[in-house]
C-alpha cells in the first residue's frame, strides 16, 4: 500500500507484526501500516488500514474497528499485528 511510510520511518524491512500509524487530514483519518509477507514473499511487502470517524488520541480504537472490519487480514499475519503508541 505505501512502503514509504514504513521507509520514511526507517522501519526495519522485517515482518515483526509491529503495526506503525499517523493520522492527518480535516476529516480526521488513521493510516496503519506493517510490513506483510503473507500474500506476496518479496521484499518492500506491507500492509495497511485507514480508517475515519475517530477522534485523536483514539488509535487504539481506530486500529480495533479496523482488525475487526478486515479479520481475514489479520488472521493471516504472522507474528500477531501489535500497535506501537
């Protein structure tokens, strides 16, 4: 989805199920992003949500909703997805 995010982070290219976020916009929107090998083996693979109607600081509810909107994703991660606050 948007591998800059994570690089712009200098997150390790590693799937740690380390679940990085921001939050922006008018309107108020979360972006979470992880590095995902679960559908593609290559390296730059990852993963995200975004999600709207939260307030801020409301990351831990927004990624919440958005696991249990898209659990087919998250079963599919392997170490479990963990949100760093």
């Amino acid at each position: 989805m948007d591998s800059g995010f994570l690089r712009n982070r200098k997150v390790q290219d590693a799937t740690t199920g380390k679940v990085y976020w921001t939050v922006g916009g008018w309107e108020l929107w979360y972006a979470f992003f992880w590095w995902d090998r679960s559908v593609d083996s290559r390296g730059a693979c990852n993963s995200g949500f975004y999600v709207r109607g939260f307030g801020y600081p409301e990351a831990q509810a927004a990624f919440d909703y958005a696991c249990a909107q898209f659990p087919h994703v998250v079963r599919r991660q392997s170490p479990p997805l963990v949100l760093q606050l």
